[in-house]
C-alpha cells in the first residue's frame, strides 16, 4: 500500500509521520487490496484534523476526525475507517451470498442556486447499481456517479428522503 501523508499549516515531523503510516498501514492486515491511502493533516486554530482516503479495488473509503490535538485526531479518524473497513467487508460477503436487488429511478432533489468553488476527477470503475450504492454509502455521501457496467454509460445514484435510493440513467 502507497501510503501519502500531507500537512496543511503544520510541518510533517517524522515522528508523526511514522506514527500516521503505522496506524494506517494496519489496514493492510485487513483488506489486502488498498492501493493507496491518501493521508491529510490539517490545524486551524484549535482544531487539529485527521482526514484518510483509502482507495480498495476502486472504492474508496473516507473518514476524518477532529479533535485539539493530532495525534488523538489520527486515533478517531482510524477508529471511524474501522467500522467503514468492517462494514465493506460485510457487503463484500453478502454479494456473495445474497441475490441482487433491484433500484428504483425516480426524480432528485433541486440543487440549491451557487457556483461551483471544487472541481474533483476520479477514476471510475464500472460497476452495477448494487455496487455503486454501497459506494455512496461507504462515502456517507447522498449520492454518487459510476459508469455503469452493462451500458457503459455515466448513471448517477442518490438516497431519497424516505430512506430509499433512486437511479438516474441518461435515454438514448
């Protein structure tokens, strides 16, 4: 695992350097795998942030912890990958076993009027609906965007107010 540590307002030491790479490389233990865990230190003011990418097999997995002090930011931030790592497991094992389960399309949410102030690019990997919800879910994010595999083309999945997730797939 290529492990990438970065520091926002605050110099990189090599003890916290070393400190960072052993708690995130035991991970590896775990999920055999990740092909690069992207590692953010970040201080303003009083807060000291801990954030982690880990990118598994195309999924990636994000957590952050904040506290007022770096060390213990980087203890919560591996305790949150924990139970996100647990729980990508478990959804790994149950598509073993389970049957597939279909999703609903249905119409989304109107963003709110802005402009755009981030720009992200990702690598996709095509995957089926199934996969992409789990996805958005390992990301805690409302929804997201995946090539789907059987069309090849860009759908997007987002979680409904009701608890339900809709599909959205562009008409040729």
């Amino acid at each position: 695992m290529n492990i990438i540590i970065n520091g926002r307002h605050l110099e990189i030491t090599p003890a916290l350097k070393k400190y960072a790479e052993d708690k995130i490389g035991k991970f590896d233990k775990y999920l055999n795998n990740i092909t690069e865990a992207i590692v953010t230190l970040t201080i303003e003011k009083y807060r000291h942030k801990a954030e982690v990418l880990l990118k598994v097999n195309g999924y990636m997995i994000q957590a952050e912890g904040v506290t007022n002090e770096i060390y213990s930011s980087i203890d919560e931030v591996v305790e949150k990958l924990e139970k996100q790592v647990k729980k990508y497991k478990e959804k790994l094992q149950s598509y073993r076993k389970a049957d597939k389960r279909s999703i609903e399309g249905a119409s989304p949410k109107q963003p709110e009027r802005g402009r755009i102030i981030k720009y992200k690019r990702f690598d996709m990997k095509p995957m089926n609906p199934e996969e992409a919800v789990d996805q958005m879910e390992m990301l805690d994010k409302d929804f997201f965007v995946f090539v789907n595999e059987k069309t090849n083309l860009i759908n997007l999945v987002y979680r409904r107010k009701d608890g339900n997730y809709g599909l959205i797939e562009p008409a040729i």
